[in-house]
C-alpha cells in the first residue's frame, strides 16, 4: 500500500493506491479522516496522475476522471451503487430514491445511502452528486459546505454560474 497527501479547494486529501489502482481518496478535514496503514509507503509521485487530473478538475477544466480505480473494494451491493454513481453525469445529480431505482432496489433508499457513505474514493465516484428528496444537500462525509462546492464546481446547483 502507498500513499501521499495533496492540498485542494476541499482542504487536505489523502490518495491512498497499490501502485497501479487508487484505493482510496479521502478528505481529511471532514467527519471521518483516515490514517494510512503503519506499513504504508509514502509516494506523492506514484499518484501524479491522480493530482494532475483533480487539479484540472478543480480548476474547472475537466469534467471526467481517467484513472483506474479499485473495484474489489466493498460488498457487492456497495459496488453496484459506486458504479450507479460513475454514471451520474457531470453537471446533474440525483436524489436517494432515484439512486435505488437506478440499482434495481427502490424501497432500498437507506440501504444506497449507508453505501455512499462507505465510498472510498470521493469526488471521482461523486457521492456529492446525490442529493435529498427536492433537492436538498444532506448526507456527505465531507460536510454540507464541500458537497455545495463540487456542485457549484460542476454547475449542478440552479444559482452557480459555472
């Protein structure tokens, strides 16, 4: 296991990888900041890539992430709502409800939400971009404040200019 920290308009990030997947991307400023494994291995340069691509994404010049990203981790329920989530698009969100029917699971609202929290590599599988029931921003382990900002970003919230 390897890792690096790099700063961001969301405060410090962790990337955490195996060298050729990334593992892990965890905000280190909000509710839960995660300490890498005493036998990890300090890398900022196996991660380049990771903090080019979120750069331009920050600054406003990309839109998609082209990484390869661990798909082992999580249950296979987890999984399927991870991969429901790559597939909202930049720009848009949904809600919870929808999220469900979009995993064939529509009374399993509580079940999508418990499995955007577990999200391991936030902001490019965009939890952010699940939203309340009329649009509320409820529910992100970064806090409300960074959730509002990825959708200013990305021009999903009706009032942003980008």
């Amino acid at each position: 296991m390897i890792y690096t920290t790099i700063d961001s308009p969301l405060g410090e990030l962790l990337l955490t990888g195996d060298g050729e997947t990334l593992t892990g991307l965890h905000m280190q400023e909000g509710r839960r900041p995660v300490e890498p494994a005493s036998a990890a291995e300090h890398s900022p340069a196996a991660f380049a890539a990771v903090e080019a691509q979120l750069g331009a994404y920050f600054a406003g010049e990309r839109r998609e992430f082209d990484l390869a990203l661990d798909e082992r981790a999580g249950t296979p329920f987890q999984r399927q709502v991870w991969n429901a989530l790559r597939e909202i698009p930049h720009g848009e969100t949904a809600s919870y409800g929808e999220l469900a029917e979009r995993v064939g699971r529509p009374t399993a609202v509580r079940a999508v939400g418990a499995a955007n929290a577990r999200n391991p590599i936030s902001v490019i599988v965009p939890c952010h971009r699940v939203i309340g029931t009329g649009g509320s921003l409820t529910g992100y382990g970064g806090g409300v404040e960074r959730k509002r900002l990825l959708l200013e970003l990305e021009g999903a919230l009706g009032d942003s200019p980008a």
